[in-house]
C-alpha cells in the first residue's frame, strides 16, 4: 500500500507540476477533468441519484454547467460571465426540478449545486491564481498550504502527536499536528519567497507576506480536510472513490487544494498587489 500509495503520489506531483508550469489550456483542461469526477464523487455521496451507478438529469446538467463555466473561464475568465454560469446553472437546476416535480427532491437539487459549488467553482481559482499577474510564483502557494501542509501535520503528528482534538471525526489528527503543519506551510513559504520569488524581484521584500498567506492558507486547507472527511462520516463511506491508487478519489487528495485556492488568491490581491 505505502508503494501504491507513493508512486500514485510521484506521478500526481509531476501532472500538477507541468500543469501549473505550463497554465493556459493544459492547466484549464486538468482542473476541468478533476472537477467533473469531484462532482460526480459528491454527488454520489450525498446520494443525489437513487440508483449511484446512473446519472440523473440534475447530475448531467452538473456536469454541463462545469463544461461551461470552464468554456468561460478559459476564453474569457471576465468575472461578471462567470457569475452569469453560476447564476444560470443554479436556475436550470430549479427549471428541472420545477418541470420534472415530484421526480427531485429539493436534497437532491442542493446536492448538485453545493458540489457545483464546491469542487468546480472552488478549484476554478487555481486557474485565476495562475493568470495573476506573477501567477507563475503565487501559484505555488496553493500547493504549500495544502499539500505541504498535510505533509508537515503527517510527520510531526506521526513523531510527537499526542492530544487528539477531534477523535470523532478525524482520530489521527493531533494538536502538534496541526501546529506542525501550519508552522511547516509558513517556513516552506518564507524559504520559497526569499530563494525563488525575491530572487525574481529583488526590489519587493515579500518572503513575510508569502509566509503570512501559507499559514493562513494551511489553517484554512485543515478546515477543507476535515469538512470533506465530515460528509464522508455523515455518508458512512471511507472514500469518495477509487480513481488514485492509494489515495482514494479525487476529493480524497484535493480536499484542502479546493478550499486554499480561493484563499489564495483573495489574499494574493489583498496583501501582494499592494506591496
């Protein structure tokens, strides 16, 4: 399982990497693909459909509204249009439910458009990140709260981890760890701003700031980690799939990426567009 689970690991690494070295099309096209399955996995979960292995009208229309939101989002990303595809979804979703009634239930039409909500439009920011004006350097940051935080939280949990503070819903999760992983996603940070993101721009002393939105980042990728474990607890499932091996499904491994995107790039416009 540990080599499974590492080589599925390696291989996911390298896909991010040259997607997010690359951006534009490939970028679009990869968080289009993950978004369509992690919709299909949060459907399944919340049990939208009676039968999970046959899409349902809502379902398929879902999966039509993360085609054109990402449609958009790659010819234009204009913010107002992208809001008219949320906005426009949401309002399909109810037509049918509206038309079709008593075939929905109003759970399933909620299901639908909270995992629209959270999976696709969520990630969607990776993508904004990456077209930001120094994309190419904030980007990475995404990764550093998510991933380098679950990493540092892992071996300082597995070395030191003592007081469990939620046994219920995550029994491996410890108080060390999760300092371990915040102080981790901050020095990760601060080293990347000083050695890569300075050197770039040696007039702009941001290493401080990357490192205040990593730790901000790595506080909020815990709360996705744990959110995404809590629908799983309330499903009574272990995984949301078995696309990665070792990993489990695509919302198993970018549970925390969803959620530290927007964040980033809220706080890149916030904090590094004003330095």
């Amino acid at each position: 399982m540990f080599w499974t689970r590492l080589a599925s690991g390696i291989v996911l690494v390298i896909i991010a990497l040259g997607a997010l070295i690359f951006g534009g099309f490939p970028l679009a096209l990869i968080l289009w693909a993950i978004s369509m399955v992690a919709l299909r996995e949060l459907t399944k979960a919340l049990k939208c459909a009676t039968d999970p292995k046959k899409l349902n009208m809502l379902e398929v229309l879902g999966m039509a509204g993360v085609t054109a939101y990402y449609l958009v989002l790659y010819f234009s990303a204009d913010h107002e249009l992208l809001l008219m595809c949320i906005v426009g979804f949401f309002m399909l979703e109810m037509l049918v439910y509206v038309v079709a009634f008593p075939k929905y239930r109003a759970e399933q039409v909620t299901a639908v458009v909270f995992s629209f909500l959270y999976a696709p439009v969520m990630l969607s920011f990776m993508y904004l990140t990456r077209n930001h004006a120094q994309g190419i350097y904030v980007v990475w940051m995404i990764l550093i709260s998510s991933w380098g935080c679950d990493t540092c939280a892992y071996v300082v949990g597995k070395l030191i981890g003592r007081k469990k503070i939620f046994p219920v819903l995550s029994p491996k999760k410890s108080l060390e760890g999760c300092i371990g992983g915040l102080l981790g996603a901050a020095l990760i940070g601060w080293l990347y701003g000083h050695f890569f993101v300075e050197n770039a721009f040696p007039d702009q002393a941001v290493s401080g700031m990357i490192a205040i939105i990593c730790a901000v980042g790595a506080i909020i990728s815990m709360v996705g980690d744990l959110a995404a474990s809590a629908i799983k607890r309330n499903h009574d499932i272990k995984d949301y799939g078995k696309l990665i091996p070792g990993h489990g499904g695509i919302m198993d491994r970018f549970d925390s990426v969803i959620v530290t995107a927007p964040m980033t790039y809220f706080m890149t416009i916030l904090l590094l567009s004003a330095a």
